[in-house]
C-alpha cells in the first residue's frame, strides 16, 4: 500500500509473492504490477530480477515472471 504523510492510502504501490527452491528458505520477491502466479510447485523465470542486500537481508524484485514447466 501507498503511504502518504505517515497514513496509508487505498493506492497499491507494488505486489510480493513468495517463491521457494530445493534446499533453501522461501524467499520474496516484490513486483510493481499484479502478476498471474502459476501452480504451486511450477518452475518459474524472472523476468529482469534484480537483488539489494540492506543490512544483511536480501530483497528481491522483478519486472515479471513466466512458467517454464
């Protein structure tokens, strides 16, 4: 959600899905358009994914997603 002037407006800034790979933690990925998620379990690519590490934490983003089986 947008906030504006400490309060959050009805306006959605950007969307989170979570994903997860063999052996490793689920992690989030932020998009700022509404993306159609696949079945769980699908394997997916990213379309321009990028990461930022902020104080030991790492962030995720992408343009989009496809299924590619």
């Amino acid at each position: 959600m947008k906030f504006e002037d400490g309060k959050r407006t009805k306006e959605i800034q950007a969307y989170k899905a979570w994903f997860s790979q063999e052996g490793l933690p689920p992690f989030e990925v932020k998009f700022e358009k509404k993306v159609e998620l696949p079945a769980y379990l699908s394997i997916v690519e990213f379309d321009n994914i990028e990461a930022c590490e902020v104080s030991y934490n790492i962030y995720f983003r992408a343009e989009d997603l496809k299924e590619v089986r």
